[in-house]
C-alpha cells in the first residue's frame, strides 16, 4: 500500500525474532529487495543472534521496558485480511480460467 518504509522497519531490527517477522511480512508484500538493502544499509549480519538492546543494558532484567515489551504487548489488529484477499485472488483467477 504504501511501500517499504526505514521508520517503521527500524522498530523491528532489536532481534533476530523479530528481523525474521519483519522478512516474512517484506515477502508477503513483494518487498525483499528493499527489506535486503535496509539491512545492508543498517550493517546487519546473518550471524547478529543476540539481541542488540542485550548488548548496550546487560541489566535489560530489571527495566520495566523490557517486561512490558515482552509479557504486555497489546494485541496487534491488522488493517488488512490478507487471508481473504488471497482467496478473493484465488477465486477470481479461478473464474478467468474457466472462461
């Protein structure tokens, strides 16, 4: 809808998790070149396992920030039902053919 966009992607660099997420949601858009050159660009590597925010506060543990991270999340409502949108996909592609 709008592309892939550095602000919003920079949310979601602080685990291998949540890189892995973001690549997902990047291939499901059709957006795994720009996803790609985001993270060359941000020198992130295959091999970036532990968490950065583990690295910079080794005491992460006892930060509030952490456990409302972690345990509180709210839940997350997509705009979106990608389900849906690929089977009205589906269905039309199926229509065409039998025409």
């Amino acid at each position: 809808m709008y592309g892939f966009q550095p602000k919003i992607a920079n949310n979601y660099l602080v685990s291998k998790c949540q890189r892995r997420g973001l690549k997902i949601a990047c291939e499901e858009l059709d957006l795994e070149q720009e996803y790609t050159r985001y993270l060359e660009r941000c020198k992130v590597k295959w091999y970036h396992f532990v968490p950065y925010f583990m690295i910079e506060d080794p005491l992460f543990l006892f930060r509030k920030h952490f456990w409302n991270r972690t345990f509180l999340e709210k839940i997350y409502q997509p705009k979106f039902d990608y389900q849906q949108l690929y089977l009205e996909e589906v269905t039309a592609y199926k229509k065409r053919e039998l025409l």
